[in-house]
C-alpha cells in the first residue's frame, strides 16, 4: 500500500531514552541537532487507541522535520504536513 504524500511513512530513527538523536532520511544518516518541541498524542480510545510521542527536530543541516514514535508498536515515522 503506497503512503498518503502527506501521512506518515516508517523513518529509520536511532534513539537514546527514546528521544530521536540520529535519522535516516533519504538514505543518508543525519544527526539531531536539536528538539524543538515535543509534544504527545492520545486519541480514540472508544475505538483503536492511537498514542504517539512526536519530536520537532533540527537537523544538523538545518533542516527541521516532525518525527513520532508510535507508542504501541515503538516505531518511528516521519510526520508529513499539507500546505
């Protein structure tokens, strides 16, 4: 199943205390330069609980991307937002 442009998709993320310090984004490995905020999600729980954490990093690049591990399974994923 082909992910939404704008829905999350699986980031390789390497974590200290469950706190992003290194991604895999693009096929190239880039250290967390900092976190912006940090802030945590828990919704529907009449139906699937969903519970994430999600981390708005900067990237050694400068670059600043959204991240969320999910809180069920432990995995990582990149947030995309539409413009």
């Amino acid at each position: 199943m082909k992910a939404s442009p704008f829905g999350p998709e699986p980031l390789p993320v390497i974590a200290v205390k469950n706190r992003p310090v290194w991604v895999i984004l693009r096929k190239k490995k880039q250290k967390v330069q900092r976190i912006v905020n940090i802030w945590r999600i828990d919704d529907a729980w009449w139906r699937k609980p969903v519970a994430r954490m999600y981390y708005a990093i900067e990237l050694e690049s400068g670059s600043r991307i959204t991240v969320f591990q999910d809180l069920g399974s432990g995995d990582w994923y990149l947030q995309n937002w539409s413009v």
